[in-house]
C-alpha cells in the first residue's frame, strides 16, 4: 500500500501540488505506515504555535512590507552615495551596502531588485560603469543582506533547528552575530572585483560635499537610528528577537506612516493583508514540515542517511563540498523558505555527524541559497531582473557569472574557515 500512495504523493508534486500539501501528505503516509496515530501532526503544529520566537516572524514581516511601500530605497541610495561614492568603484560599494541593508530588513530579494536596483541601475550608467557590469551587480546585489539581521531566512533557520532537539543549542542572537563577518566578507571581495573589473573605465566617482552630507542625513534621520536600536538592542541582549521585532514594527510604522506620510493610512489593510498572507505560508509549511521532521527522526532517517553518506564520503571536507553543491543546486530551483523547511531537518542532523557545527552550518547554507538566488538557469533574481530591466535571460546569464565566481570564492572560505562564524561565539 505504501509504495503506489508514495508514487501518487510523487505525482502530486510534479503537478505543483501546494508544498504544504505533499510534505503534510508524505508526513501522514510515514506515520500510518509506522502504526503511529495520526494525533501527532496537530500536536506538533500546536508545538510550533507554542514557541515564543515565532512572534518574530509576522512582526518582521509587516516592517519590511512597510518600507517596501515607503521611499526608503532612495533615501537610501542617496546617504550612501554621499559617503562612499568618493571612493574608487563608490557607487558599486554604494549598490553593495543599500542592498545588503534593504533586503536584511525586508527579507524579499525581488524587492530589492524592483525597489533599489531601480534606482542604482541607471546611476551606474550615467557614472561610466558597463551595461553588462550594471546588470550582473543589480542582479547579484539583490539577494545580499540573507546573513544580517533580522533576516527572515536567518531566524527561520533557527526556528525549525531548535524544534529538534539538538545536543548543541543556540540563540537566534547567535545567527545573527555569526552571519556578521561572513556578509562583509562578501560585501568586500564584491566590492574588490568592481574596482579591478572598471580599472580601465572612465568611471566618475562623486566629490564629498558636507552639505549633502547634511542633507542626506536630515532626510534620513528617521531611518539611521533603526538597526543601532533594533540590533544593537539584540547583540546586547537588552531586547529578545521577539521583542526587537515589536520595537521594529512599531518604529517603522509611526516613521513611515505619521512622520513621513509615505504610507497612507488606507494603505495599511492591504499592506497588512499582503504581509501576513506570506507569514502565513511558511507558517503552515513549518508546521507541517515539523511534524514531517518528527517522522524523519522517529524512523531514524537522519541516521541512516548519515551512515549510506559515510559508504561514500569519509571526511568532513568531502561533505561539504557535495553539501554545497547540492544546495546551490536546490537554490536555484526552490525558493528559500521551501528549500529550509525541507532540508534543515535531513542534513542538520548529518552534517553534526561529521563534525559541523549548526550554527555555521546555517550561515553555509543562506551563503548558498544567496547564490542560488541567480545561478542559472532558473535563479529568481534572474527573472526578475530580466522583467525590470527588459533584457533577455542569456544576456543575465552572462552578466552575473564573473559575480557568481567572487562570491563561490566567499563561499568556499565561508565554508572551510569556521572562524569566520564562530569567532564572536563561545562554540
């Protein structure tokens, strides 16, 4: 009975079945097959409302999706172009920085692309840079900011790793500290490649005027104290996720809709509607995922799926290249949030067997999802820039590879340099 139901829950996946659907359907499967009462999926899903963290979730949400809607991208743009655009490749440091912030707060790398490549786009044109060099960065730039707080990614992660029980705990705030140096790393080695890629480029770089310094920073005065209050309220343990997230949430809203008036009052249903029909979404693939997690652990999959991995892989080194190169497989073909719930609660519990700790762990595979975002052929970013920018999809291809290449070198010290994880942490 068990195998024609596994092919029909097969076949419902290839029809593009709802997520939800298939793992819930391959949860219940698993449990009648082992005689286990069915009452376990409801607990689980209730385990999940149960936890305190995930009041992070919505409350994150709502903020990005509010400043999505207001005019910080340009009030971004503009303060970071005042104080780096006078250095050499400025404006790519400047595209760098204002998408790595945009998208750690809004969690959408779609919307960064839309919102702040926009904007960067033909600021790159206009200043010398290639079209072939703007559209890689634009493109790749869009999924920076998956490491920083308060990345959604970021705490999902931490979410479903805590509901497993594992000998080795950590902290949201633990996420959040050890994706710090490794975001810079590819931040830097980005910014490295522009300045060699336009050596010989007439490229005109902005001259400091303190009075737009000024300026920029009167337009923004608002915004800048935000994640001094949101993430330094977290790293120095004066607030919980969860309540750095109301304080986001409240922040953002009196800001953008009574201070600046960029978000109209009427505008908030729909604003709200959008925002938690998301958190909705991955609410019930997480809650189906777990209870799917507590089958995987029940018949001991983890466990064997560690010992046929060690018939062919002997070292911690060998994994995590075949880790990497599945998960930049499954970047490119899933979205991120499907792509956690359904891999945290397999390779977790393996990759501990040979030695990795989880909490870098996570950073390795949102490095890897972050590169996903664009890898050919059907990365998100790659669509969507091609629909923004009305360029073809081969002409994306090419223009993202040289970026793709940094960052896979980022990636593959972020992997086998744990220090750059751990070193704030006590591991």
């Amino acid at each position: 009975m068990g195998t024609p139901l596994s092919v029909v829950i097969a076949l419902l996946a290839l029809l593009g079945a709802p997520l939800f659907v298939v793992i819930l359907a391959a949860a219940m499967l698993g449990f009648h097959l082992s005689e286990i009462p069915l009452t376990v999926i409801p607990i689980e899903i209730y385990r999940l409302v149960d936890t305190p963290l995930l009041l992070a979730l919505p409350l994150f949400t709502f903020s990005g999706y509010v400043l999505a809607e207001s005019n910080l991208s340009t009030r971004l743009v503009r303060l970071t172009e005042v104080f780096l655009g006078w250095m050499p490749g400025g404006l790519a440091v400047v595209a760098f920085v204002t998408c790595a912030f945009f998208t750690a707060f809004t969690g959408a790398s779609g919307v960064t692309i839309v919102a702040v490549g926009a904007l960067l786009y033909p600021a790159l044109m206009e200043s010398g840079y290639r079209e072939k060099f703007s559209l890689g960065l634009v493109t790749t730039s869009g999924s920076l900011g998956l490491l920083l707080a308060p990345s959604l990614p970021l705490i999902l992660y931490g979410v479903i790793v805590q509901q497993m029980d594992l000998p080795a705990p950590f902290s949201i705030q633990d996420l959040f500290i050890a994706g710090i140096l490794p975001a810079l790393l590819m931040i830097v080695m980005l910014t490295g490649y522009s300045i060699w890629a336009n050596r010989g480029s007439v490229v005109r770089t902005r001259r400091f005027s303190r009075e737009e310094a000024v300026s920029a920073l009167g337009a923004a005065k608002w915004e800048i104290p935000l994640p001094f209050i949101v993430l330094g309220g977290i790293y120095s343990g004066f607030f919980a996720v969860s309540e750095a997230a109301a304080v986001t949430a409240f922040y953002v809203l009196f800001v953008e809709v009574v201070v600046h008036r960029e978000v109209a009052y009427g505008k908030l249903p729909s604003i709200i509607r959008d925002s938690m029909v998301m958190v909705g979404g991955i609410l019930l693939i997480l809650g189906v995922a777990l209870a799917f997690t507590n089958f995987l652990i029940d018949a001991e999959v983890p466990q064997l799926l560690f010992e046929w991995i060690r018939g062919f892989v002997q070292d911690k080194l060998t994994f995590l290249i075949l880790l990497n190169l599945i998960l930049l497989l499954l970047g490119a073909m899933l979205d991120i949030f499907s792509a956690l719930v359904i891999m945290i609660p397999l390779i977790v519990p393996v990759a501990i067997g040979f030695g990795v700790d989880p909490i870098h762990l996570g950073i390795i595979f949102l490095a890897n999802m972050q590169i996903g975002y664009f890898t050919p052929p059907i990365g998100m970013n790659l669509f969507i820039a091609s629909y923004r920018f009305e360029r073809s999809i081969t002409e994306l291809y090419h223009a993202t590879i040289p970026f793709m290449i940094v960052l896979l070198v980022a990636l593959g010290i972020i992997t086998y340099v744990p220090w750059l994880s751990l070193v704030f942490l006590d591991r």
